[in-house]
C-alpha cells in the first residue's frame, strides 16, 4: 500500500470530564477509560462511515489508551479538519513532494553542474550517490540553505533520518521554509517512534529491523525473499533499483507509530518499504505476500521517475495482482451490483490518498484496482505493461477502456 502518514495538526483536547473512551464507535461499545475534560489526544484516523468518531491515542493516570470517541467529545474538531485540508497530502511519498519541487528550484537556478546532477540522482532513487557529491560541496560551503535542504533529501531517502534532520535544521534556521518545516516535523516524529535498528544487505535490498521482533534467521530469510521477489517483479515489469531497495520491518505496535498508518494497513511504501511483523519466527505466505506487494509500488515508482505517478488504481490493482491476491466470486458480484448502481467510482478518479478511508470502503477500493488490474492484463497485455505504466497517454485511453468494460 501506498504511504500514508498523519499529521498532527490543530491540538484536540477532550471537553468534559467523565468522557468514555470506547472500543468502537457505537454508544453500546465497551468503555475502555473515562478522559478527563482537558486530555490531549492524538488522532489516529477520522472513521469515514458516517459515524463521526475518531479514534484516538491518550494517556490516563499515566498509561497509553487507545480508543474511539465521538467528534463532539472534541475541541478544535473544526481547526484541525480546515488546516488537515489545507495540509500536504498524507500520504508520505505525496508529503516529500514539497520539498523535492524546492530542491527542483534549486538545481534550476543553480549554474552548478554537480549540484543539478545531484538533483537528478535524488529524483532517480540513487540517494546514496547523491549525497557523495553533495556532501563535499558542503564542507567548501556549509551555510548554504539550499545545499542543505538538498543534502536532507538525499539522506533522507537514504535510510539517514538523523542526517536529514540535523541538515534540514540547519537549512531552517538559516533559511525558513514552510515546507521544509512541514517536513522536518513529520520526519522527527518518525524516527523518535522508530526503534528498528539492526541491518543486513541482500543484492537488491537492505533491511533494517529490530531484532527483539525478528530474529536474526527469520531476517535473514526476509533479504532472500525480497531478493526473490524483486527478481519476479522486475522481470514482469521492467523496473530496475540502481541502489539497494530499503526495507523496514517493525513489530505491529511500532509499525503504527511511526507511520502513522490505518489499522487495516500491513505495509505501506515510501520510497523505503515499511512491514508490519506478524507473530512467529517464519515467513509466512502472507509475509511474501506483503514484501511482493510493497516491492511492486517500488518497481511502479522507478518507471515513473522523469514522468508523473501512476495513480492509485494502478499502483494498488498491480500490487495485488503480481503479489498473488485474486479476486472472490462473491467480491466481483458486489463490485458489479455497485456499479450498476452507481456507488462505487471510476477507475480514473481512483487517484487520492486511500488512507482517509473507512475499513469496509478500503476494501471496495482495493478490490476495485484489483478488478481493473485484471482486466488490464486481460485486454491490454499485448500493450506491454511498462508502456502503460510510463506513457500517459496510453494510460488515460486504457483507464477509459477499463471503466466501461467495468461497467462504471
């Protein structure tokens, strides 16, 4: 799944004392703590089904609880909705975009060869190679703003969340920049939830993990399979990893803190591969799955790279389809019955940050993408699946194609 972090906006605070912290959204839910008027809380996700609830994380009497409560339980509901909206996207990869344009506007006004051919590594996953040339131009100039957002970048992509900061700060306090700041606030509050610090180096992957979760065999056996499995993937659709692919694997509770994902997310990619770990030391078929699936949003960005981003169905529906996931009977009856009812979207306005969704409209979404995959492969194959995913034209017309064969 594509990334998707939160950003903690406007501050919520509960309103009254006595207020039930339930297990779901429902008045007859299991109340798990009371909150007293005045607790913070942090947003985890707004529940999109019409409920109007929110769930939340809170501390009380000094330990963490995790619940749902509704949105009139809330201050600043109103604030943190208007500044969410006007926010970047939520979505980590979309969130970076910000700053990759400043540092687009770098290389553009910069008569530095070196500089803009390190603009063009960051933007072709080559980060490592990026931050050789840029590091040297920063120790002949090392006040420089723009270097520095520059160099952030590249450490950054490069797994060096420590790195980015302290340049990124250094930019900021030499030269303020909302994005950067936007930025720098969401990369700080990843890496002070990241606890994965262990790494092992495969041929096309390196993984960082922490070893109270996955012990060292089972990590071992994760780089052999995202080998494998990038093995497969580029070989059906053309892509290439000119530098080792990053890998993250965290336990469950991790996983969600430092990404800030949905609770029906098991992965997410964003420019690193990021895994939620199941119980048990082995890899499991859903595991495999989970690494193909990530693997395959790499693949998808590296042929996008010099053009715009394949969109959300594509990304999500190939992600499912070359990481084994089919479609049930029962799943294409409903998709037909919503269709025909004009409930469910086209394929071609399937392009937003699915992370907002509601459990049950996620899955609407993604078995849709994975039905339009489908029929990709099954009435434009001869196409070849990297000319579709690279040349926007032949996108737009094979998307309008797959709508009516879709019946939306």
């Amino acid at each position: 799944m594509l990334a998707h972090s939160l950003l903690l906006l406007a501050a919520l605070a509960v309103k009254q004392d006595q207020t039930p912290l339930r297990s779901g959204c429902e008045a007859a839910d299991e109340t798990i703590a009371t909150l007293p008027a005045g607790t913070p809380v942090e947003v985890r996700f707004r529940v999109a089904d019409g409920s109007d609830c929110f769930k939340i994380a809170a501390t009380v009497n000094g330990k963490p609880v995790v619940g749902y409560v509704p949105a009139s339980a809330l201050s600043n509901v109103d604030q943190f909705e208007q500044q969410r909206n006007a926010a970047v996207s939520l979505d980590s990869s979309r969130a970076l975009n910000p700053v990759e344009v400043e540092s687009k506007k770098v290389a553009a006004r910069s008569s530095d060869p070196a500089l803009k051919q390190a603009s063009q590594l960051i933007e072709a996953n080559q980060p490592t190679r990026a931050l050789e040339i840029l590091e040297p131009m920063l120790k002949r100039d090392p006040k420089n703003p723009d270097l520095l957002l520059l160099a952030g970048l590249a450490a950054y992509r490069a797994d060096q969340a420590r790195t980015a900061l302290d340049y990124w700060k250094q930019s900021l306090d030499l030269a303020p920049n909302d994005a950067l700041e936007r930025i720098y606030d969401k990369v700080h509050r990843e890496s002070q939830a990241d606890r994965s610090g262990d790494k092992l180096y495969g041929l096309h992957v390196a993984l960082r993990y922490e070893g109270q979760t996955l012990p060292a065999d089972t990590a071992r056996a994760v780089v052999a399979t995202l080998d494998q499995e990038f093995s497969r993937v580029s070989s059906l659709l053309g892509c290439w990893a000119d530098e080792r692919i990053i890998a993250i694997v965290q336990s469950r509770e991790a996983y969600l803190r430092s990404t800030g994902a949905a609770e029906w997310s098991g992965g997410q990619y964003d420019g690193r591969i990021h895994i939620s770990w199941m119980d048990g030391t082995d890899v499991s078929p859903e595991i495999r799955r989970r690494l193909a699936h990530e693997l395959v949003h790499a693949c998808i960005t590296n042929l996008s790279i010099g053009g715009p981003p394949a969109p959300a169905w594509l990304q999500e529906g190939l992600a499912q389809k070359l990481s084994g996931d089919t479609l049930s009977t029962a799943a294409r009856d409903r998709l037909r019955e919503l269709a025909e009812a004009h409930k469910i979207p086209r394929l071609e306005d399937l392009r937003q940050n699915w992370s907002r969704m509601s459990t049950e409209n996620a899955r609407i979404a993604y078995n849709l993408a994975l039905a339009g995959a489908d029929a990709l492969y099954d009435n434009f194959y001869s196409y070849g699946i990297r000319n579709v995913v690279t040349n926007p034209q032949i996108l737009q017309q094979v998307t309008a194609e797959l709508d009516k064969k879709l019946g939306l």
